[in-house]
C-alpha cells in the first residue's frame, strides 16, 4: 500500500487517525490501534509473511529480555542468545534478498549446483533487519531498556510509517515514546504539513524526474549520447532525492500525528561539500546506523592508518550490497570507500589539502555524487561502466553533443528540473531567517510556533494536497525507489 495511493490516503489513513483519536488518550490503547493498523497494512502486501514477522518479533522480544543487563542469565549465555538472533535476523535477510544472487554470481562460477527455493522479497526487508538487530544489540548493551510486553516491541518493529523504507529508527531513540507520548493539535497539523511536503516532493518533483531518467536509461548504453547521457544522470539525481526524501517527510509527518518524534533523515545533501558530509547529510539514519552497528565495532578509527581506511571500505562495501543484490552495488559502496578514504588521507596528511572555493567544492562533490548514482539505477555494471563513458565522451553513440533534450525533456520536464535544482543545490542565505524558522519547526528544533506559521502551514497544506491530488489523478502507479531495498 502506497502512501500516494487514493486507497491509503483517502480510505486508509481517515480510518485510522479516526480510530486512534476515538480511543483513550492512553498510550495502551492508542498503541493498541496504532499497532492493528500496523499489521494491516504489511499484510495488505506481504499476507503471509506478516505471520512470519509476527514470529521473529517475539522471539527477538523474548531474546531482548534473556540478554538485558539486569537478567539473570549468564554472560556467556547471553551472547550466545545475541549472537543466533543476529544471525536469525541476517538469515532472513539472505534468503530473501540475495540467495539468488550468491548462487549465480559465487557458487555457480564455481561448479557448485544448488537449487534455489523461490522466496520472495518481502516489503522492507533491509530495514526490518536492521531494527531488530538494533534492537537487540541495544538491548544487549544495555543502552534500551526492553519493552514493558510484547506489544510495545512488535509496535517498533511494525510502525507503518517507518516500516518500509525508514527512516532507521533504533529502540533507544523511540522506547519511551512507545510507553508515553504527548498529542497536540498543534503537532499533528505540522505532522499534516510535513506529510503534504513529502507527498508533494514525490508526485511534483520526483515523479516526472523519474520518467524522464527510465527514458533514457532505458536506452543502450553504446547508444547513448553525451547530452542524454548527462541528462538522464541528472534527471535521476534529482529523483532519487526528491523521492527518498519524500517518503522520509511523509514518514516522519505521519508520526508526529500520532505524538511520535522521528529522527530526521536528509538534510540537503547536495549542497555538501565533500563526499563525508555527503554522507552526514544524506539518509542521516543509514549513516549513524553503520557508524554505531559497523564502524565503531571494527574498530572505527582507533587502530592505525591503514585499519581505519579497511573499516570504511568494508563499512561501505555492505552498505552498497545491503541496498542491492547486484554488483552494481558493490561496485557503488566500493566508489565510495574510495573517495571517503582519499578523503580522510587529505584530512590528515596536511600536504595533501588544497584550498578550493566553496562552490568548487560543491560541484566537485555534486559530480562524484551523480557519477555515483549511474552504479546504483543501472541494469548491471558493464552498462554502467559505458553510460559513464557515454558522459565523458569515451562510450555513446556519437550523436552531436548537443542534442536537444526536448526529444525526452517536455515543458513541464524541464520546469520541473529548473524548481528541483533551484530547491536542491542551491545553498540558503544564512540570513534568511523566515525558512530557518519554518526547517526549525519541521525538524523540532523549536517548541513551539506562533499563528502566522501555524495559519500558512494550514493554507499550505490545503494547497500542496490539490495540487497532490490532481497528480495522482493523472499519473500512472510508481512505487517509491527505496520499497525494493
């Protein structure tokens, strides 16, 4: 079910807010509501896996309490308890995700013949995984305490706003919350707003970026000309951010309508300077996730030099198989353990610095981004390879330079792009003090919002809902990129 959809909009979430306010101001029975819809709307896609979930869940609650400090089970005990479920977790994972791929692409090559079960990829995969391990070594660590039942722990795991495609939410962030939250008015008509926002990001921006981009990597990648080639990267550079982003606005609105504060997940990341604040800005919750559950338990940067740059690539090199089976996405993790370590080699190494103006730096940054991306929507590598090469005139099809976009790019196209760049590389005066306020109030940062901002996020709301509308009545179905990962 599609947060864009006229099912989930228009019949699905009337119904459940309905519901939930209808209930006790308690957290029990809001809860209660909360976690019913919940397991309707993953088994509205996934009918028979959600017995499955419904089963590991308890056991990762019933391992959560064997594990926790304050048990009584021994030590030794303990992390074995951890250490099957973790690997009951990734399990799952593995055989849903990438048997397939392992069979193909590393038995097979190697004479061994193993026959592989059809299982499917069950909706959100990669991120249920990562909550329950979360989860668990949180528990473990002592750093959340368990849930006061089972309940409480399966409403973490299956949270319907979240439980797709993020933002990675660890129990230590959102426990309390669970067992007591406040309801505001107030808050729920800036959940309202946030949700519009990311709704709009996906059907105005996203959506017509997206078309354009399946257009042209569509094409043979020897076929390809230098100016389509530049096109397509760009157009999908631009979806993938309004998209992803988008889902994550709709996400964290639609909890702030039930009282609940999720952490932020973008924060415009393409006005970065350098690949590493690239990645502080981009898919924020992804990020903490590998530094704590990964990076920092290899070692992090503790060791020596050479430790240090092992850990990045291999902390980058499962976060580009975690996204995909392929090894595009291999090759896109390895990309960027590269330039993360030529990075940190020039942060320490003084020799190596070299002064660039701001706005170098950002297109620096901007085109090892969207070289980047060609990895991760190709069909597989070696098209990759050649549409880069198609972008700096090695590859393509040798058709003038400057063929015109409009075979590809119509008027609302290429209005669509001019708004999307302007909103999404273009850095904000730091004296333009109404939209600080305004990010303020979307991320939390203030307590509280006067009338004015409360009346245009109202009038906003209405109008970006129209105009939302109007798309889904004329657009075809397009699922969110990230649903496949």
């Amino acid at each position: 079910m599609l947060f864009t959809s006229p099912l989930f909009l228009f019949v699905f979430l009337p119904v459940f807010i309905a519901a939930y306010y209808a209930v006790p101001a308690t957290s029990n029975a809001r809860n209660h509501v909360a976690l019913a819809a919940s397991v309707l709307f993953f088994a509205w896609g996934e009918p028979l896996f959600v017995f499955a979930l419904i089963a590991f869940t308890y056991v990762d609650y019933r391992a959560s309490l064997a594990i926790a400090p304050d048990s009584s089970v021994s030590p030794r005990l303990k992390k074995v308890i951890l250490t099957a479920a973790i690997c009951l977790a990734v399990a799952m994972l593995i055989a849903s995700k990438y048997l397939t791929f392992i069979v193909a692409e590393i038995l097979k090559p190697q004479n061994i013949k193993l026959d592989v079960p059809n299982i499917p990829l069950y909706l959100g995969i990669s991120f249920i995984t990562f909550h329950r391990i979360s989860y668990l070594v949180d528990s473990y660590k002592g750093r959340a305490v368990p849930p006061r039942h089972f309940l409480d722990c399966a409403l973490y795991i299956f949270l319907f706003p979240q439980l797709i495609a993020g933002p990675i939410i660890r129990y230590h962030d959102i426990g309390s919350q669970i067992q007591h939250r406040t309801h505001t008015v107030e808050g729920f008509l800036s959940g309202f707003f946030r949700f519009s926002v990311g709704m709009a990001k996906k059907l105005i921006i996203a959506d017509p970026m997206g078309g354009v981009a399946d257009k042209i990597f569509a094409l043979p990648a020897d076929g390809v000309s230098f100016a389509f080639a530049w096109g397509g990267v760009m157009a999908y550079t631009l979806q993938i951010y309004f998209d992803f982003s988008g889902y994550s606005d709709m996400a964290v609105g639609l909890g702030r309508m039930m009282g609940f504060r999720f952490p932020e997940n973008f924060n415009r990341p393409y006005i970065s300077r350098s690949v590493t604040e690239f990645w502080r800005r981009w898919h924020i919750s992804l990020s903490n996730w590998m530094r704590v559950y990964l990076y920092i338990p290899l070692g992090g940067n503790r060791h020596s030099e050479a430790r240090t740059y092992a850990n990045l690539w291999i902390v980058f090199l499962i976060s580009g198989f975690w996204h995909g089976a392929s090894w595009n996405f291999v090759a896109w993790g390895a990309y960027y353990g590269l330039f993360l370590s030529l990075e940190r080699a020039a942060a320490v190494h003084e020799r190596f610095r070299i002064a660039l103006p701001a706005l170098l730096q950002q297109a620096i940054t901007v085109l090892i981004v969207m070289v980047g991306w060609v990895f991760f929507r190709s069909p597989t590598l070696t098209y990759a390879v050649k549409y880069i090469g198609a972008m700096f005139g090695v590859e393509g099809s040798g058709a003038a330079l400057l063929t015109p976009w409009g075979f590809i790019f119509g008027n609302r196209e290429m209005v669509t792009l001019v708004i999307a760049c302007l909103i999404a590389f273009v850095p904000l005066p730091a004296a333009w003090s109404p939209w600080r306020s305004l990010q303020a109030s979307w991320s939390g940062a203030t307590g509280s919002r006067g009338s004015a901002t409360l009346g245009f996020e109202f009038v906003a709301t209405a109008l970006l809902l129209f105009l939302c509308s109007s798309a889904i009545v004329s657009s075809d179905y397009a699922p969110f990129l990230y649903f496949r990962f």
